[in-house]
C-alpha cells in the first residue's frame, strides 16, 4: 500500500495518497476498532469530526499488502 494520511493531525475530515482502492481500519488507543472503510481513490475525505482526540492506527489494506499508520486527531 502506498499511503500517507494528511492532515495529519487532523480534526475534521481527512484523506488519503493511495495506489489504488484500499481497505482501512481505524482503531484507537486501546486497540478497539472504531471506523472502518474503503478509500477508492485520492478524492475522498473521510470524516473524523466526531471522534474523541487521541492517537488513532490506521489499518490499511490492499491486494497487495497491509501497511499500518498513526493518526493524531486533536
């Protein structure tokens, strides 16, 4: 998976450089799964106005690889 997640932090909306269609799972702190989506291409936005400020991972997954990213919301 060729990624990065910007902003990054973030606090409203947030987006993804990917290489194609890619499923992600959010999971906070404590390792509890809390979004989960598919990004199919570098337009969408994602928001996360409605979660708590933290340090979130990023699980992203394609054909071809999973790859992991953090994720500060403040």
């Amino acid at each position: 998976v060729t990624s990065a997640v910007y902003p990054n932090p973030g606090s409203q909306n947030i987006r993804f450089k990917i290489s194609g269609p890619t499923q992600i799972r959010m999971l906070n702190s404590l390792g509890k799964q809390v979004l989960e989506f598919e990004v199919m291409s570098d337009r969408e936005e994602v928001s996360v106005s409605h979660l708590p400020e933290g340090i979130y991972l990023l699980e992203l997954k394609n054909d071809m690889s999973i790859r992991t990213e953090k994720l500060i919301i403040s």
